[in-house]
C-alpha cells in the first residue's frame, strides 16, 4: 500500500518522478555525475538516491527491491536479470613514474609476484577477477593493501609504495601526465563488461530509459571494441609471462 500511495502521488506530475540507483564506487566518482547533471536537466524535479555499492551489494538490492537499476560490472549470475551492456575495459599494471618498470619502460615478468600490491577491496568482483586471472597461471600476488577507494589507491601508488591493477580509464588525468605509468598484464587480457543491471520482467518508464541512454553516452569515452576474433573470457591454461 505504501508503493501504491507512492505511485499516485507522483501520477500525472510531469518531471516528478523518483529514480533509485545502485552503483560501485567507482562508478559514482568518474561516471554518474556527469550522467546525473544531464539527467536533471530533463527531469529537474526527480529525487535521485544512489546506494553505492560493488556487484554482489548492487544484485542483492536489486532482489529486494531496494533499487530500480544498478551501474555495474556484469556478474556471472543473471538468470533473474536483464543485463544491458555499456561498455568493456581492459586491467593493466598501474605504477608510479619512480617506479623501475617505468624507469625501464619494460615490465620485469619474473618480478610480478614479488611487488606490492595495493588492490581493490577483497570483496569486490575485480579483486576476484585479479585473483582467478593469476590463480591460472599459478601466481600468488604479494597483496600488502586492499583499499575501498580508487582514489586512495591512486595516491599510494603515486608515492611508489606499491603497484596496482586498475582500469586505465580511472588513471586517465594521471597517465596523460606521467604520474603514474600502465603496462599490460601479458598476450592474455583481462577484461570486464559495464552496463545496467534491472530486474528481468521489469518494465522500464521514460525515466529509466533516459537514465541508460545518458549511461551510454557518457560512457563512450571509456569503451573499448573487443573485435569478434579476441576471446572475451580467459583460457585455462593461457601463458603469461612472455617478454614484452
């Protein structure tokens, strides 16, 4: 009944509508602001909440109800889901300009597991994507700090107390001014897929439409076209540790 009242109190009311978003952290700090500055502009009156949170926090509000959609990777269960994609991206080894990888220009393979990692929260989904990507080549990494913050993560390594495995896209403005340098992982990649996760069955107002059509729009800077040829999940038994 409560949903109900809800409902018709907003019925009719051009503009005044009620949009409630799960997101990463990540997500909230480099895409949502520029998606919700646009999105008020054509509903200046809607009450936006976010609950930030990582893939398994998003889906388990999703099942309660408790959101309507969730910016997020895309997660290995989705029987109970409808997965619209935004956008791939590619992980890479993140490190200070101080660092001697960067001051070789050469990533040392046989050093990989014996540097200090400065990681994203263990319980996220891309720490366990980090962790499955090396487990198959048999390498444990030397994780000394697991930090919830992107930001933070980006700082440390600038200091060089550590090196990290981060989207490239999250480094943009550090990159472009050599603060911090990124090298691939190796020949095998490791990927993941954004997009918007909603409820299978679930109809989608105007609202929500315009929500994921501002997503894909603001998210087209970050996209990387993974071409029909490349694999998209890693083999079993890739190699790794080519020279580059």
């Amino acid at each position: 009944m409560g949903v109900a009242r809800d409902s018709l109190r907003h019925l009719g009311k051009w503009g005044k509508t009620r949009l409630r978003i799960g997101a990463s952290t990540t997500a909230c700090h480099y895409i949502l602001p520029s998606v919700i500055k646009d999105y008020k502009k054509n509903y200046p009156e809607a009450l936006i909440t976010i609950e930030p949170g990582d893939t398994p926090r998003t889906v388990q509000l999703l099942n309660e109800n408790a959101i309507d959609l969730a910016l997020t990777l895309r997660p290995h269960q989705e029987d109970q889901f409808q997965f619209l994609p935004l956008f791939w991206d590619e992980l890479s080894f993140i490190v200070s300009s101080q660092h001697a990888w960067a001051l070789q220009n050469h990533v040392n393979r046989g050093e990989i597991p014996h540097q200090n990692y400065i990681l994203y929260d263990k319980s996220s989904y891309t720490f366990r994507l980090i962790e499955r990507y090396f487990k198959d080549e048999d390498v444990v990494l030397n994780t000394r700090m697991e930090l919830g913050s992107m930001e933070a993560i980006k700082e440390l390594v600038k200091l060089n107390l550590g090196i990290s495995i981060l989207a490239t896209w999250i480094a943009e403005e550090d990159l472009a001014d050599r603060s911090l340098v990124s090298f691939s992982l190796g020949k095998r990649k490791l990927r993941r897929q954004w997009g918007i996760l909603v409820l299978k069955g679930r109809r989608l107002g105007l609202p929500e439409e315009t929500f994921i059509a501002l997503c894909r729009k603001g998210t087209e800077k970050f996209a990387r076209t993974i071409k029909d040829s490349e694999p998209v999940d890693p083999p079993s038994n890739p190699v790794l540790w080519t020279a580059t």
